[in-house]
C-alpha cells in the first residue's frame, strides 16, 4: 500500500506531472506512469496493469486521469 498523502499533497504531486504535457489539470497515460513509478511504485505491481489501471481511473471515458478521478483511486488503495 502506499503512504497515506494529505490532498494537498496529492494536488501538488498530480500538479507536477500533469503540467508535463497536454493539459495541465488532466493526467495522459505517460504522466500517470511516470506519477505511479516516482510516487507510488507499489500499486504498479506488473507492467501490464499500467493499461487496465488507466482505464479503471478514466470513468468518463476521456481519455485523461482528472485529479477527482486520481484521488479516489489513491484514497481506495490507502485503507
């Protein structure tokens, strides 16, 4: 499990890697592997779930992790 953040600093993490490219208030699949390796390296446990994470954090369909959408993950994996 990974550390348990205030949402200040979640917004400041997601902040930094999402400003990477695009959007800056939305996570591309690259920012949100990048995010994941750096800050949260146990709840990537196999390369290939990089893929069926991305899809279960983009409810909306969009494309794009939004921060609502990257806290609720965080805060499920923190219980």
């Amino acid at each position: 499990m990974c550390a348990k953040k205030s949402p200040e600093e979640l917004k400041s993490i997601f902040e930094k890697y999402a400003a990477k490219e695009g959007d800056p208030d939305q996570l591309s699949k690259d920012e949100l592997k990048l995010l994941i390796q750096n800050e949260f390296p146990s709840l990537l446990k196999e390369p290939s779930s990089l893929d069926d994470l991305f899809k279960e954090l983009d409810k909306n369909g969009d494309g794009e992790i939004s921060f609502e959408e990257f806290q609720v993950f965080v805060n499920e994996k923190s219980k």
